[in-house]
C-alpha cells in the first residue's frame, strides 16, 4: 500500500534510504503519466500505486519537500531549482535533469515506477529516453489521460480546498456537510485563485504549448497508451487497468 511505503529516497535525494521500499514485484511496471491539470493523474497515479506496487514519482513533490527543508540541507541542484520555483517559473530541464538523476536509484528500484510530472518538455523526454537506455531499463508506456477542455474547467472550477488544513472538496462531487466549511476542521473553504475559468483556460493553453508534443514524442516511439478521463476516478483507474492487461498485466 502506498500509505505504508516511504519516499524518502525521492523526496530528499541520495542521502536517504527508504525505510519501507516499494515490494519487489515479479512484473515491475515502469510507466509515466501525463495529462493536463484537472483530469484527476494523481488520483490515478495513488490508485495505480496500491495496485501496481510502483512509487508514484512526483518531480512536483520533491520541489514542495525541499521548499520545506533547511537551506545547508539542499543539493546545489536543488537550490537553484528552488531559486526559479520561488519566482513562479518552470524550472529548466538541465536543473530538473540533475535532480532525477541524482534519484536514478528510485528508476532502477524492483517495484518500478509512475512518473508524473516529469518529463514535461521533449528535452526531458530525451534525456529520460537516454539515461533509461543507460540504465537496461524498459519503459512498459505512458498513460496520457485525456478529457474536454470544458469539462477540465468545471472540475477545477468547483473545486475548494480548506484555508487552515487543505483538505480538498468538491461544489458538486464531494461537497462538504455545510456550505463553505470544512469537515474535518471547520476552517473556510476558499477557491485557489487558479482554479478560476479564466486561469484554468490559461493554464490549459500553457500546457498544451509545453507539454503536449510530448504525446507525438510517445506516439512514434510506440509508448502512448491514450486513456478517456472521462466518469469517476474507479472508471477511470478500470479503463487504465484494462488497457495496461492489453499490455500484459
Ligand atoms: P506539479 O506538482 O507537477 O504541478 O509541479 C509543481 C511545480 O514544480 C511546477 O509548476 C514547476 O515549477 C516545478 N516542476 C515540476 N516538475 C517539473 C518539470 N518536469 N520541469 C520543470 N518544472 C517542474
């Protein structure tokens, strides 16, 4: 289960060792998943995890891990990382290229990988390509799940997420108990100023001019495993299933 594995060899580099690796599977499964903000990739990627035995390798969660640790505790590599998130900027590849590669160990482990977030440009992808060949490592596919852009934006548009625990709800498909407070902790349920139609729009055209020749990359390589993500996230994680069995699981 997920919540029983540690990341810590992810999260905070090669200095750490984790202290409940991901089992070692007879089927590593070694994937990346892609897809645009709000077609619910990381609830696939939690789901997948449980199921598969993989670690969901969030590049994002490690850039929110290091933003809370000490200063004298960070690789160069991440500080100068740092540097450009702080600034509200995607980070360049060759900083991002360091930093996975500074986790190559998390690539090899025997329970396999879900890469998500990374890689986010062809360079990235190249690279990836490159050190995985290095490596004697097979990528199995890339999940690309894929949903209408209006539909994109009355999800995230709904959403809310509590000011004091960040306990995330939902208008329509997860509401609290009452309106506009929190069910765990009775805090105020605010929107995220990106969240709002006008900004989804623009974070969707963002990432289509970023990230969506990635999918044309995979596709020739003969790796895209296009996904609907389209109905509920067990909907979803069932066509995810289905399509990875037509692969071999
Ligand atoms: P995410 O959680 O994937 O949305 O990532 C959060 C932030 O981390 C992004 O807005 C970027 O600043 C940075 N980041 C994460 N992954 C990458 C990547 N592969 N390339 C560049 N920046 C990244």
């Amino acid at each position: 289960m997920e919540a029983q594995r540690d990341r810590s060899a992810w999260l905070k580099g090669p200095s750490a060792t984790c202290r409940v690796p991901a089992h070692e599977t007879e089927r590593p499964w070694r994937l990346i998943l892609l897809g645009a903000p709000g077609v619910g990739k990381g609830t696939q990627a939690q789901l997948l995890a449980d199921r598969l035995g993989a670690c969901h390798l969030s590049t994002g969660d490690v850039f929110r891990a290091a933003k809370c640790a000490e200063e004298k505790e960070l690789s160069p590599a991440m500080a100068a990382a740092l540097d450009y998130m702080r600034r509200g900027e995607l980070v360049p590849d060759p900083t991002v290229l360091a930093m996975v590669k500074e986790r190559v160990g998390c690539l090899r482990c025997r329970g396999g990988f879900l890469l998500d977030g990374f890689p986010r440009t062809v360079a990235q992808a190249e690279a990836l390509r490159d050190l995985l060949t290095r490596e004697s490592l097979e990528l199995d596919g890339v999940l690309d799940y894929e949903l209408p852009i209006d539909e994109i934006v009355s999800r995230l548009s709904g959403r809310r997420t509590c000011g004091s625990c960040k306990a995330v709800f939902h208008l329509t498909t997860m509401p609290p108990k009452v309106a506009g407070v929190c069910d765990h902790c009775g805090g105020a349920l605010l929107q995220r100023e990106d969240d709002r139609p006008e900004s989804v729009r623009v974070r969707m055209e963002a990432y289509a001019r970023s990230t969506a020749p990635l999918t044309e990359f995979y596709r020739q390589a003969g790796k895209l495993i296009p996904i609907s993500a389209e109905g509920s996230p067990e909907e979803i994680f069932q066509r995810t299933l289905t399509a990875l069995g037509a692969k071999g699981a």
